[in-house]
C-alpha cells in the first residue's frame, strides 16, 4: 500500500510525496530522523513552553527545507518516509503556511 504526503507552500505552489509502505520507517526511526532534522536546521520550538511535538517537527522541517529543499530526491524521500512513519497515516497534508497537518 501506498503512503501520499502533500506538501503545500502556498497556492500553486504543492508537492506530492509518494513512498511505498514497505519503505515506511519505524515509529522510532522516524522521530529520530524528525529530531536530527530539526536540529540541523536550526527550527525552533512553535510553543511557549518549548515542548516540541512530532507535528511540529513535521512542520518545521517542511518549512525549513521549503520548496526547493524538496526538489533533492533522497531528502524527499525520507522526509515521506519519516512522516508517514511518525504518524501512520496513508494520506498526510502538510500546510506550512497555515502551520496545519490534516489526515
């Protein structure tokens, strides 16, 4: 079974992921990739409290890489891969400007 992540930057601008489910990483595995992600890139925590949750991870990454991070096939894909896998969903939006996942 497929796995679909869209990624909406803004209107026009989307893009679609697609990773067999076989590919899908491990709840685990995909959190840590999330973490290292998230780090690298300099994101920063959404909320006051400076809790962090896997949503937020997915999110920022989203917005940090952008549009042309994308365009990287190996990056694409393991962002598709660890996304699916951190939420175990078949269909999974990505709205960075409107900072939403939907499911």
């Amino acid at each position: 079974m497929r796995k679909q992540v869209k990624l909406v930057f803004g209107p026009g601008k989307e893009i679609d992921l697609a990773v067999e489910a076989e590919e899908v990483l491990s709840f685990e595995a995909s959190r840590q990739w999330l973490d290292e992600q998230f780090v690298r890139l300099g994101c920063e925590p959404m909320r006051g409290s400076g809790k962090v949750l896997v949503a937020d991870k997915i999110l920022g990454v989203a917005a940090a890489l952008g549009p042309e991070g994308f365009k990287d096939a190996a990056v694409a894909l393991d962002y598709a891969r660890a996304a699916s896998g951190a939420l175990s969903k078949a269909l999974l939006r990505v709205d960075v400007p409107k900072q939403t996942l939907s499911y």
